[in-house]
C-alpha cells in the first residue's frame, strides 16, 4: 500500500514541479509575436485542418509572413476580403441509402472504402451513397451528421475544406453555391428503366424537368439532369414536375 | 583508464549500436527528416543536444527519486514526463535568447518529445547500469550516430532524386531499402567493441 502512495505522490509532485516550472518559464522567457503575425493567426480559422498544405494554422500564418505563399491559400478564407466566408456549400447526390435496398447484405468492415472494394459497395444503386459515414468521421468541424442512413451537412459547421469530397468513394459529395437552392440529388448515369429499377428516386433522364424549366438552366447528360447554377433561380418549376422525386429543394 | 572506458562507450553509442541503424530506434524521423542534407542536419544537432540533457536529468531522477523510493516500474512515465517538460522548457528558453538557433532548429525541437529514440537511450541507459559521466558521454554518442545515420541517409536521398528509379520503387520504398543495406552494413561493426 505504501508504494501505491509514494508511486501517486512522487509522480504528482514531480508533475506538479514541472508544472510550475513550464507555467514560470512561459512568463519569464515569453517572447512578443510579430503583430502581423499575430493579426494573421487571429483570422484564421485556427481549426489546423492542413488543407493548405501547411502544418496547421501557425505553419500557414508563418509562410504568409514570410511571403512564402499569398493569403488565399487557406481555403477557407474568401478571396478578396480575407475573411472567413463560406459561399460554397455540399450536398450529396442521393436520396436512397445503402441501408435501405441492399445489393447483398454486406457485414465487413464498417466504412465506405472497404465496403466499396466488394463489387462495389452494398448499396443497389452503383452510384449510390453506401452510408457507413466516412464522411462524417473525418469531418474536422463535426459538421456532417447522419439521418436515414444518409449523411446531412450543417450549415453553420461546414467550413469547406472538402475533406469530405476527397474521401466518398462514391463521389457523390459536391460543392454548389449557397444560392442555390434547388439540385439534382441523384448521380446514377444508366438510362431510365436501368436507374428506375434500382431506385426509386433516382433521376432517369427524362427530360421532363428540361423543357419545365423557365429559365432554361436544365440539361440533360449522361441520363442525368444537370442544373446551371448561373441560370436557375431556384423557382422550384422542376421540383414539382420531376416525376421520380429525384430534384430536391432545401 | 576513465577515458579509455568512456570512449568505449561514445564508440559503442555511435558505431556500433547505432541507435537508427542497429537498435531501430527513431526510424520516424530518420526517414522523415531525411529528404535533405541541411534539415538532416538541424534535426541531427536538435537531437544531440536533447539526448545528451535528457540523459543527465533522467539519471539523475532514476538515482535520486526511483531507486531510493523502490518505485522504478515508473520509470517509463517519469521518463517520458522529464523528457517532454526538458525539451519544452529548453525551447522557452532559446526562443528567448536565441532566435536564431530556434529558427535553425525549426519544428524539430518539439518533434523530439516524442521520439523514441530520445527514450531508449534514458532506459539503456539505466538497464546497463552506466555512471553519471557514462550516461551523458552514452546520449552524446547516441545523438552523434543518429546525426551520422541521418546525414548518410540525406546524402543518399538528395542523390536519389536525380537518378531513374523504377516508378514502383520510387520514394519510400526505395528509402526502406538503403535504410536496410546501411543497417547491414553498420553490422560491419559488431565485435569493435565488446560491450
């Protein structure tokens, strides 16, 4: 017993010790940072996600010190203003988890990349989302959370990084205008009967929503419709037309 | 006859148990840091001085607090714990006074807590049973063979970029397998020394 109290009393005392010791350094020895610098990390986003290709916030506030490299080369911060603004905004092209009609019942590992290495994922649609939430874990803002099998970003947390585009193996995560309020949630490029058999919601390339939308920002490509983010003015013509449910408006 | 010894164990540290190549230890930095002659360098000269001051305050910790209060099965944590607030405090305190040698230094001073290296010379160090002077002449040869194995591997490396190399064997591979024939080869050292 007694060596129980001296292990927990010497380890924290020496804890303790040096402790204080690096709380009395960091006071004696600070050292001033260059106000530019300072200016700098203090408008970053200081999340460290790495996108820029620096070691974190301070690497990159360093290089830009420096001159190493130009400002915009945080991807999170807007071109022109050098503020944090997120104009961009993902969505997920599918509406029909893999969960919910399964091509078999696949019970290996649990992420997506593994499950897309047996013949290419469980899901019965080759283009659809398989659901076991890569996207979600390796989020770095805990922005992506999942609903019905399907992942669904929020708003306010996403901070564009795209780390969740890089790793759906599906590539099915894609970046649209925050304006853009009407899309196309679906990517299955078979032709209609093929898409329609698999899924229910799927887009099956009809052309229905082409010719009902005004402003003429619909095409049709690979089976697939596709919006013109310039054109659409997210009047919500095509969302009542599509006869599969496959254009969403958020 | 005290230099004689001590030589014996700054040869042994740097020659023959080359702590890279021969005790396989700080393969992380070795392969990481390595790309480079002169950020070999600077991590090599980072890792002299943390191994040399850490072999001194963890033989003094092993010999003042864990042997006289019978608890060295915590040698590992407090190692770990000197090691870490050393390196942590020392640069605190060349950011203060030198810049400079902190810019030179770079990344790879707070690297060095957590290298493994770093920490089998503390727990060699105490497994064979060296003396104080022994201890710090130890991590002083550690830290001079790890700054060899590291600049031999720049070197070889910076000569690696300009040659054809099948695209498969490109980058790591190729760095895992000279890592490989330099080990054999220092194994050419064995018996120089009989330790």
């Amino acid at each position: 017993m007694q060596t129980v109290f001296t292990a927990i009393l010497l380890l924290g005392g020496l804890g303790l010790a040096f402790g204080l010791v690096l709380g009395y350094a960091s006071k004696k020895f600070a050292v001033k940072i260059d106000p530019k610098l300072k200016s700098i990390i203090d408008s970053l986003p200081g999340s460290n996600c790495g996108a820029c290709g620096f070691t974190g916030c301070m690497g990159f506030a360093r290089a830009v010190a420096d001159a190493r490299t130009s400002p915009d080369g945080c991807v999170l911060m807007d071109k022109k203003e050098t503020k944090l603004v997120s104009k961009t905004f993902p969505i997920l092209l599918c509406q029909r988890a893999a969960g919910q009609q399964e091509k078999f019942h696949y019970t290996g590992v649990k992420t997506c990349k593994a499950a897309m290495l047996v013949n290419g994922g469980n899901n019965l649609c080759d283009y659809g989302c398989l659901g076991f939430g890569d996207c979600a874990k390796i989020c770095p803002f805990g922005a992506v959370s999942f609903k019905d099998g399907l992942p669904v970003f929020n708003e306010s947390l996403c901070k564009m990084c795209g780390k969740c585009i890089e790793i759906c193996p599906k590539n099915i995560i894609k970046l649209v205008p925050k304006n853009q309020k009407v899309y196309i949630a679906c990517n299955n490029k078979d032709k209609g009967k093929a898409a329609r058999s698999v899924c229910k919601v799927a887009c099956i390339g009809c052309g229905i929503c082409v010719k009902a939308c005004p402003a003429g920002a619909i095409t049709l490509e690979d089976n697939l419709a596709i919006i013109d983010a310039k054109k659409c003015t997210n009047c919500g013509e095509c969302v009542k037309k599509c006869p599969t449910k496959a254009i969403v408006k958020q | 006859m005290l230099f004689t010894k001590l030589f014996i164990i700054f040869l042994s540290a740097v020659l023959v148990h080359n702590y890279v190549l021969n005790r396989f230890l700080g393969i992380c930095p070795f392969l990481g840091v390595s790309k480079n002659s002169s950020a070999a360098f600077g991590m090599g000269m980072a890792v002299i001085f943390v191994m040399t001051i850490a072999s001194m305050a963890t033989w003094l910790i092993q010999h003042y607090l864990l042997i006289p209060f019978n608890i060295t099965f915590l040698q590992t944590i407090t190692f770990i714990l000197v090691i870490a607030t050393l390196v942590q405090f020392v640069e605190m305190v060349i950011a203060k006074t030198s810049p400079a040698l902190q810019q030179a230094l770079g990344i790879f001073l707070p690297l060095i807590t957590t290298n493994c290296a770093v920490l089998g010379v503390a727990t060699i160090n105490s497994d064979s049973n060296l003396d104080f002077i022994g201890s710090i002449v130890n991590g002083l040869g550690a830290g001079v063979g790890f700054t060899i194995a590291l600049l031999l591997m720049s070197a070889i490396r910076e000569r690696l970029d300009i040659i054809d190399i099948p695209e498969c064997m490109k980058g790591i591979p190729i760095a895992f397998i000279i890592a490989g024939l330099m080990s054999l080869a220092f194994m050419g050292f064995t018996g120089l020394v009989s330790q």
